[in-house]
C-alpha cells in the first residue's frame, strides 16, 4: 500500500483521492497542514525538498511529487490514460495547461479567499486573477464544444486533472452560468460510479 501526503481540500491533492476513487486504489492518506508548516519541516522537507503537496510515497520508499505526474503513474495501464504517443501527449497537453493557464488564476483565486478569508491586502491580487480565469474556462468551453471529454471521446486523466479546482471554481469568484459545456461536462463527471466528493 502506498501513501498519499495531502490536505483534502486542495484541489491538487483531490485530484489523487478522485484518481484512486475511480480506480479503486488502497492508500494510507497522511494530512499536511500547509498553513501551520507542515510542509516546510525537515521530515516532510527529506520527501520533497520543493516542500509542496501532494506527495506519493511508494511502498520501496520511492517518492513521486506534482500531481499529475503522480496522477498519470497511478493511471499507467489503466483506461484513464492512452497508451498511443499522440492520444498520451494530448492528455499531458491539457495537464500542462491545467497547471500554467488555469491553476495560477482559478486555484490561487480560491486559495486568497478560502484559506486565507479574502483579506484586504489581498483583494486586488485576488481580483486580478478572474481575467486569466475566465480566459481558461472560454478554452475549455470551446474544446468542450467539440468532444465530451477534454482530450477526445474518453474521460482520462486530464479530465481529473481540470475537474479538481473547476468544479470548485465559485469559491474563487467565478461564474460558470456562461459555460454550458463546461457544466455539463462537471455534471456528467459527477454522476460517474466511483465519483467522490472533495472533503
């Protein structure tokens, strides 16, 4: 049995627990509370030195870090994630956008408001956020226009990948009214046997 290393209600560490939900993956679930340190202590410091959750600890003691890098290990063999270079690389296309196009604007914009309460002094960073987020959202509204899932016609990895802080994304000030598709797709998401609610 493997580790998981998270907070539950990190959209990155969900990301792992819906994973293994939809594969039915035994795991020991460690908490790290990022607020009060945790991940900057030594022992947790000595898995990844990036101090950053999630973290994957195998049972050899090898460790993975970055979520969807552990996400598409997980997924190795599975339904979830092609076998086929360019179908592969299309799924790893929209995890890479999920972390440099939507992640920065949509989980940082939930992260100023949900852990932190929207202090003042972070309000017009927290503010600047909804541009970039909403520039996202209208990417995947438009690709979702196209096919059911992110990456084509089957639910994969990238689907989890961009469903974690999505579907939560109005606890960062986003409105998804403007996005059929995109609600559509979270509803069809939700509805999946083996789905599990964010804690």
């Amino acid at each position: 049995m493997f580790r998981i290393y998270g907070d539950a209600k990190s959209g990155n560490c969900y990301k792992i627990q819906l994973l293994c939900n939809f594969l039915q993956l035994d795991y020991e679930w460690f908490d790290v509370d990022i607020l009060a340190g945790d991940t900057q202590q030594s022992a947790f410091l000595s898995k990844n030195p990036n101090g950053k959750i999630p973290l994957l600890e195998l049972p050899d003691g090898n460790v993975l870090t970055e979520s969807n890098s552990i996400l598409n290990y997980l997924a190795a063999e599975s339904d979830l994630l092609p076998t086929d270079a360019f179908e592969l690389a299309k799924v790893q296309q929209w995890q890479f956008f999920e972390q440099y196009s939507h992640e920065p604007y949509i989980a940082v914009a939930r992260f100023i408001a949900k852990y932190l309460g929207l202090p003042e002094n972070r309000r017009a960073d927290y503010e600047s956020k909804h541009q970039g987020g909403y520039k996202a959202l209208a990417v995947m509204e438009k690709q979702l226009s196209k096919t059911p899932f992110l990456a084509g016609d089957k639910f994969t990895t990238a689907d989890i990948s961009l469903y974690a802080y999505t579907h939560v994304a109005h606890e960062g000030g986003f409105e998804l009214t403007e996005y059929p598709k995109i609600s559509a797709w979270l509803a069809n998401i939700k509805a999946m046997p083996k789905y599990l609610n964010m804690v």
